[in-house]
C-alpha cells in the first residue's frame, strides 16, 4: 500500500435539469459499488447551486486501485447511465503542497 492518498477528480456538466437525477444515480452507486472496491478511502460529491454540475472528489490508496475501479463491470455498468445525465472530465493525482490561510 501507498503512503500517497491517490486523488480522482471527476467534474461532471449535467444537463438542463439532470442535476437532481445525476446526484441521485452518483449517491446510489456510491451506497452499492464504490464503497465495496478495494483500495477505496472516502468521496465527496460536490453539487454546482446553479444545477449545473457536480464534481466528485474520491480518494484511493494506489492508482492501481483507480485502475481496478474503473474496470469493475458495476462501474463499467453505470458509466452509459451517467453520460445520459452529464459529460464528464476526469483527472487523478497526488496532494501537491496545501495553501496558506
């Protein structure tokens, strides 16, 4: 296991009034698949309060874990349900230095 938390940004355009639907279908694959993959620390979905979007911010132990994430058939299953609702832009990384208060 890594010592660098691996972080998975995805910001997610939701479609003239999908924003509701795109929330709900995130929060119900979170409940039933994400929380079960290995390597998998904590997500955090973040709700535009214009309704346009939502960015969801998921921290992994490893890229290897993002990678096995992103090949599960449940995963794989809901990424059709997901571009119905939103496009998507996605990007990972590690912590770069914190910003001063």
């Amino acid at each position: 296991m890594s010592d660098e938390t691996v972080t998975l940004i995805n910001v997610l355009r939701a479609k003239p009034g999908k924003q509701d639907a795109l929330i709900a279908l995130l929060k119900e694959n979170m409940d039933t698949v994400v929380r079960t993959l290995h390597g998998w620390k904590e997500t955090r979905l973040i709700a535009a309060e214009d309704g346009t979007g939502v960015v969801i911010c998921s921290e992994w132990e490893t890229p290897a874990a993002v990678e096995a994430m992103r090949s599960d058939p449940r995963m794989k299953a809901c990424f059709p349900k997901i571009a119905e609702l939103a496009s998507l832009d996605s990007f990972q990384g590690m912590m770069a230095a914190s910003a001063a208060r």
